[in-house]
C-alpha cells in the first residue's frame, strides 16, 4: 500500500539508525532527502541502493503537489532530513501537512531526535517541558523572549555555533544570570559533550572557548 514513510537518520553516530529504518529506506520507491549529498554516505553505508531525490526548505512548496501525486498513484516514498527526525526544525510538515489533507498514509518511525538525549542528561525537569527550536533571527527574537521569561516549563533550544555567545547574552538579559541552563553540543559525535550550569557561568564558559559544534540548550522554567 503506497504511503509517506517519515524516517529519523541519525545525529551522529550512524550506529543509531533501527533496522526498521534500513529496511524501509531499501523497499520504498523514493527516498526525499534534505542533502542528497549527506544522504548519499549514509544510503552508501547501510549498502541502500533506493533513487533520492533532493527535498529542502528552498524547493519543498514547488514539490508537494507532485509528490502527493506519486504516492497517489502508488509510490512509496520515504522522507529523510540530514540528521535527526524530519519536520523537527527541519523540512517535512508541509509534507506529512498535504498527506493527511489528502487522506495518505503517513507513517513516522521512531528514532534520533537531538533534544531527547540533551533534555534526558541535562539534570532539569523534563515531566513538562517546551520545544522552541531555533529562536527568530530578527525579527519577532525580543518578543519571543520577553513571553518564554515567564515561561515556568524547561524550555528546549537550537543554535548554531555562531549565534551560541549572542542567545546566552540575551538569555542573561530576559532569564536572569542565575537561570540554570544545560548546554549539550555534538551529541553521539566523538567530541559529544554537556555543560551544565547557570547561564552566567555557561556565558563566561563559552566566551572562552569558541563554540564549536551544533548545540541543543535545555534552560530551566521560571520559579
């Protein structure tokens, strides 16, 4: 039966892909990728010899429409990102969003997703917690952190190694000094690494030390 397989790649560590992963990724038709290229070393590690097609943030609105046709007519089709679970700061909602509007089969595996493991290990609540992603670039980023200081959930961030100085420094500024804060970067890589602390401290900790890696930041709720 034709349907949307969406299928988490690993982090890292290419030890963390399922079986179930390699499997699917063998028998359906197509394999959308976010990178063919990054794809490409892993479907040529695992010995996958299924078609990719390139599907990122730049070309997925032009291609919904005919990807929604194929499996209409009964492709299967897998959707991959370059590294984790797709749709998760990373394309594939408008996707899966098209999908169900369509009445197709969407099936998500489980698997690698960066904030699970960074949350786990970051020694904060993790009973509730909020998933904020990457914060705006411009504009919206000081509204948006003036509502999450009142935010009493453990709050779930991405960042780049490049904006790590500039989030700690506003997270300073809205949170408070005190906010405790785990910084996890590189996860499953070999130079896998977490930091934990209050973000005065993690601040003056990555000031000086570049910031190198990509990075998921667990920051404690308001008391």
């Amino acid at each position: 039966m034709s349907k949307l397989y969406i299928v988490p790649t690993p982090i890292g560590n290419l030890e963390d892909i399922t079986l179930r992963a390699i499997k699917v990724l063998q028998e359906v038709d197509l394999i959308l990728a976010e990178d063919t290229r990054t794809s490409g070393k892993l479907l040529k590690h695992f010995e996958i010899g299924t078609q990719m097609h390139s599907h990122h943030m730049h070309n997925e609105h032009k291609m919904v429409d005919s990807i929604v046709k194929r499996i209409q007519v009964g492709e299967t089709i897998a959707l991959i990102s370059d590294a984790g679970t797709p749709a998760i700061s990373d394309p594939g909602f408008l996707l899966t969003r098209a999908c169900v509007e369509k009445g197709i089969d969407v099936e998500c595996l489980p698997g690698a997703t960066a904030f699970v493991p960074a949350l786990v290990n970051s020694g904060l609540p993790n009973d509730k917690f909020v998933f904020e992603g990457f914060l705006p670039v411009k504009k919206g980023r000081q509204t948006r952190l003036i509502f999450l200081a009142e935010e009493t959930r453990t709050m779930i961030f991405y960042e780049s190694p490049h904006k790590l100085i500039k989030t700690l420094t506003q997270f300073a500024e809205y949170f408070g000094e005190e906010r405790k804060i785990s910084v996890s970067r590189e996860l499953t890589k070999l130079y896998e690494e977490t930091i934990r602390g209050s973000v005065k401290e993690l601040l003056s900790h990555f000031e000086s030390k570049l910031p190198k890696g990509e990075f998921v930041l667990i920051v404690e709720g308001k008391k």
